[in-house]
C-alpha cells in the first residue's frame, strides 16, 4: 500500500509499504478521509512521534475491509469513524471507564501507525459505526468534534446563558457550533482573522471580536455591560490569551482551558486575584470520551451530525487528493493561507 512514512523529523516520505498484519482483535480499515491536525504539524516537523518510522494522522474514517477474527466478519463493508486513543484497559482510570486519561495508551497516529495510509490496522472496539446521514468527510471530523463536546462536558452548562470562546481555530469554532446546538443564548468568538469571523458565521451565531483590532476584554465587558460571561473556553494556550480568558469570566463563572500550551503559563498577579476573590471554577479538558456507549462523546456527535445539528465539515477549507498531501502540510504552514480544516481526500 501507499502510506506517508515518518522516518525522522521533518522527513515524511510518500512509498510503498506493507499493508498492516491484523492482530485477532483487529480490523483492516481502507482510509476515505483523513484531517490534518493542528498537532500534526510540530509532530512532524519539530518534535517527532515516539518512535521511528511511524504512520502519522489519527484524524480518518474510512471502510472496513477485512477482519483477522471470524467474528468480526460482519464489519466488513460497514463505513466506521475511528477513536484514535487505544487504552490499555488495566490501570484506574481505564477501570473508572475515563479512557482518555489512560496512563499508559497506545495512539493511531503517533505511538502507532495512522491514518496518512491506505489501509490501518485498528482495534474493533475503536470503531463507531456510522448512519447514511453522516458523510465520511464528517466522520474524518468526528475526533476534533468531540475533543470540543468534551471541553463543554466538563463546564456545568445548567446555568450558562453567555459564553466567550477565544480562538478560532478547528477545535474553536466546533466549540462555537456545539454551544449554538445546545441553546446558549449569546455567543462571543474571539479571533485573529476576518476569515474566521466569516466561517464563525457561516455555522453559528455569534458575536466576533477581532483580538487585533480591539481588545478583547473590554469588547465583551462592553457587550454585558462590565459583567462577563459565564463561561468561557480558551483555545489557544499562549499566557496573553489564558490570562485574557480569565478576565472574560463574571463573577462565580467558568473557565475551561482547551489549548495546548505553546511554553510555560505564568497568570498575572490580578489574574490570580480575580480566580481567587471572584470564585471563579476552573476546569481541565483532555481528548474526548468513548465508551461505546450512548452517551458519550463519540456517539453523541454522530448524532448530532445526523441530526443537522453540527456540521463539522462546514470547516473545511482546503481539499486535497491523497498523493498531495505534502501540498495539504505545506498550506498549514504558510501563515499567509487561512486555514480551519484541511482535508485529504483517498477513496
């Protein structure tokens, strides 16, 4: 098969490679979309996988097309989204079912072989079927979907009528469209770009503040006259925009940090006074939930998806065939280009 092999830092090679031997566990996934992640990039080009040579991308959806155990032949056909989190079932968190806190996982994309691939060998309890009404442009979403449903999981939502989002990136304006879905009455986006704000608009309703033109902080206190909102979800991870989001937040309100941080995180003195005198709750999110049950994240966004309520793949805008790939990297790389979701298209 073909695949996009990593076999150092910065050398992503497009050959030929053996397609995958399935352990009995495993089926043969034939990729029709993979995304390109945001972490794909320093993963690649600055920081590496865990090993060498690895497969990277573990944002797919494709076709099963074989099975290693007879049992599983009944999969052969089906069009599956794929959890890309292989936990290893033994420690406490994975007995309390929190799968994406596993201390010791296996992961498509970076600890194993991928999605930039033909064909991936991947574990039956990590696939999701998926309903005609889910295209598999959407499912190759699924993942970040659901790292966004994940981060509003963890606020309480029960008495949030406002809510700020800063960035807008991939995982931002799918938090933006999870919040319309679930009838939050105003909506703030804090962006960098007039293309963000245009696709912000296209997928939900919300106000948009240019962070370049305006500052943030005053716009929205500006817009709920000195209060703040009562959540918000930081998406960036650099100091000046989690400092920022704190500030955001009313009295007694919630803060979510969503992005990973680019370097150490220092709050200012004030900062951490407004936490302390203002009460505010202050919550951690990592991946996303799946359970194989009903209601987790996964199951949950397909969903919504078959339902109309998200569209995921409203946020793509660049498609490129299989072989170019590398013409798909070389576009997240150009800060010139605006870029949410770049999407490859296999079969």
């Amino acid at each position: 098969m073909k695949a996009y092999v990593l076999e150092e830092i910065g050398q992503l090679t497009y050959k030929d490679v053996p397609t995958p031997r399935l352990k009995a566990d495993e089926v043969l996934v034939e990729v029709a979309n993979a995304g390109i992640c945001g972490s794909d990039i320093p993963r690649i080009f600055k920081t590496g996988t865990y090993h060498f040579p690895t497969i990277p991308g573990h944002e797919f959806a494709g076709i099963v097309r074989q099975a290693a155990a007879e049992e599983n032949e009944h999969l052969v056909g089906k069009r599956v989204g794929v959890f890309p989190l292989i936990p290893c079932m033994k420690c406490e968190p994975c007995n309390g079912k929190t799968y994406e806190m596993c201390q010791s996982y296996n992961y498509l994309g970076s600890r194993t072989d991928g999605g930039f691939a033909e064909y991936v060998a991947v574990p039956v309890w990590n696939l999701i079927d998926l309903p005609p009404e889910v295209s598999l442009e959407d499912a190759a979403m699924l993942e970040p979907a659901c790292v966004a449903l994940h981060a509003i999981r963890q606020a309480n939502l029960a008495n949030v009528h406002s809510a700020a989002v800063y960035g807008c990136g991939t995982i931002g304006i799918l938090i933006l469209q999870w919040l319309t879905a679930m009838g939050v009455e105003k909506i703030y986006a804090v962006g960098t770009r007039k293309e963000q704000q245009e696709l912000a608009a296209g997928v939900t309703d919300c106000t948009f503040c240019n962070c370049r033109k305006n500052d943030p902080v005053d716009f929205i206190r500006q817009q709920t006259g000195g209060a703040g909102v009562d959540a918000v979800f930081e998406c960036v991870g650099v100091k000046d925009s989690i400092n920022s989001s704190v500030s955001l937040a009313r009295a007694g309100g919630q803060v979510v940090f969503v992005g990973n941080p680019a370097g150490d995180i220092v709050f200012d003195k004030q900062i951490y006074w407004k936490i302390l005198r203002q009460q505010l709750i202050i919550y951690g999110t990592w991946n996303s939930s799946f359970t194989k049950d009903e209601k987790d994240d996964w199951h949950t966004a397909v969903r919504a998806i078959q339902e109309g309520k998200i569209r995921p793949s409203a946020q793509i805008t660049q498609r490129f065939s299989f072989d170019s790939l590398h013409d798909g990297l070389a576009v997240m790389q150009d800060k010139a280009v605006f870029t949410n979701k770049v999407m490859i298209g296999i079969i």
